[in-house]
C-alpha cells in the first residue's frame, strides 16, 4: 500500500460500497466509479483529497442523487465533476490521459 500513494488515477466498478482506504490516495487527481448501483454515498475523507481534479460517476443512481444533494459538500472543491445517470446514452466525456499518469482499476 506504501508505493499505492503515488497513484494518480483510480477506476472502480461493482463494488456495494466505496471502500474507505481510497483517501489514502493522497496523490488521486480522477477518480472513476462505474456500475455499482449498491454505493449510497462518498467517504467523508474525501474532502482532503486535494489534489483531486476530476470525479466521474455513472451507473450509481444513489450516489448521483446524493453527490447532487446532501454530498454536494464532499466534492465542492473538485473542478470536474461528471455525474451520468443510468438511462444516458451519450456520455461526451473526453478524457486525455499522460504516459506518466499512474492508473489502477479495480472491478
């Protein structure tokens, strides 16, 4: 877990919760979730996850609507924040990812 700190980006889908050891992640500038409708909300560490720059968040509909409501809070200080609902069937999202950027998923 000690070299995990460096990462940049993190992808996770299928999962019932967000496990709270991705704060640990002190380096994180995007964080991906995707397809686990079971997730209902976002650690509360999240906030300290300064140098996060981009969120995206598709196929969660509990944790859209609280990202858009009462966790609006935990991601005010990201710059981008993407949030697709399920029934979306454009997602104009560009990403443009560095050779340098360090990049885990987890499924």
């Amino acid at each position: 877990m000690k070299n995990l700190t460096a990462l940049e980006e993190l992808r996770l889908g299928g999962f019932n919760s967000l496990p709270e050891w991705i704060v640990e992640f002190i380096s994180l500038k995007k964080i991906t979730i995707l397809d686990s409708p079971n997730i209902t909300y976002l650690p509360h560490r999240i906030r300290n996850l300064t140098t996060l720059k981009k969120i995206r968040i598709k196929g969660c509909p509990i944790l859209i609507d609280r990202c858009r409501r009462e966790d609006a809070c935990k991601i005010a200080h990201i710059p981008r924040v993407k949030l697709v609902d399920n029934w979306s069937k454009i997602d104009t999202t560009t990403t443009v990812t560095p050779t340098s950027t360090k990049i885990m998923d987890f499924h």
